[in-house]
C-alpha cells in the first residue's frame, strides 16, 4: 500500500495487517515522501517490508512510521534478526519455496521472528504472483506460526482454505488483488474475502 485513498479503501474491510514496501526496486515502493494516513484505524497492524536493508535505517523507519512488524524479505543473518528483536521490533522472516527447499533451515530463525512467511521462490523478491506447491507445508514441523504468501486470488483462496496445517495463520496477498502495482481493487480483494467465508 502507498497511496492515501487506496490505503482508506483496504481499511474499510478491516484487515488484521497492511503492508508497505521500502524497497527501492519493487514496483510498490512507497516513495521518499510516504507518509501512512494519521486516521488509519489503530487495529490494522502497520507492516513494513523490507529486503536487505541495514538494521539503523530499519529501526529508522519503523520509529517514523510507527510500523508494528518488519517482514523482512531478503537474505537477512541471524544476527541482524537478533539485532531487531533486542531493539524490541517484531518480525516476520519471509523464506522463498521451491520443490528443493529445506525446511529445517527455517528452525534457525525461530527465536527471532514472530512469525515466517512462506513466499514463492521467482525472479522478484515478492510479488511474483505464482503460487508454489502448498503440498510442501506439510514439511515445515516449526513452532514459529506461518503466513501463507504467493499467487493467492479470489479464485484459489478455496484451495487455501483446505490446507491443513496447525501452524498457517494468515494469509499475505498482494499481486492477487491488485489493478496495478501497489494499487488494491477493493471488488477483488471483497470477492477474496466473500469466497474464503463460503
């Protein structure tokens, strides 16, 4: 999200979370000059989106925007995960899957992240807009809760809700109820949410 009345727009159907990208290469980057809406409702968790960006300047943003999470979606170390959560920031560790991945390299975050964001591996960091093959969840055995990200729409979002798994706990769209590159149509994004309660 980046532009004032669409971030209005996505807030009428009270999300739990809103994301907003500070990363300069993506198509949904927020700009030098974002600013969040002073009147977005204080329930919606602010979200920012991050990819290998210097711990300072995330601290930073997180101060100036009065952001709740970080998601962090890049090749961040342990240590930089650790740093974040000294300074009292809650995260989410974004892994990208593919058929090789290896689950068991996702414990290693696990004392520092809130929650992990299972996205689909693609040439973008995010947004790619294709799903991965969500039968491969059933090899994450983590403690850590997970949200479910890549390629979800109003017309798979039934498939998600026939995946099984004790740990999913949301879901991350994005590209899936978009008109244009950061810009959300709120007829996908009620149809989204209209076929997930059917």
């Amino acid at each position: 999200m980046r532009d004032s009345s669409n971030i209005r727009e996505v807030a009428s159907v009270h999300p739990d979370f809103m994301g907003f990208i500070f990363y300069q290469k993506s198509p949904r980057y927020v700009g030098l000059n974002f600013k969040i809406p002073d009147n977005l409702d204080v329930s919606i968790q602010r979200v920012g989106v991050f990819v290998n960006e210097k711990v300072k300047t995330i601290i930073e943003l997180v101060t100036k925007h009065s952001l709740d999470f970080v998601q962090l979606h890049g090749d961040e170390s342990l240590e930089e995960c650790q740093e974040l959560k000294r300074n009292g920031i809650k995260t989410m560790k974004v892994f990208s899957i593919d058929n090789a991945f290896d689950f068991e390299g996702v414990a290693h975050y696990q004392p520092y992240a809130d929650y992990v964001l299972f996205d689909t591996l693609g040439k973008a960091r995010g947004g790619n807009g294709v799903p991965f093959d969500w039968h491969l969840l059933k090899k994450y055995k983590g403690d850590v809760p997970f949200l479910l990200s890549g390629g979800i729409d109003p017309e798979n979002i039934s498939q998600v809700k026939k995946l099984n798994h004790d740990q999913l706990f949301a879901i991350d769209v994005n590209s899936g109820v978009e008109s244009a590159p950061g810009v959300k149509d709120l007829s996908k994004l009620n149809r989204l949410i209209k076929n997930f309660k059917t």
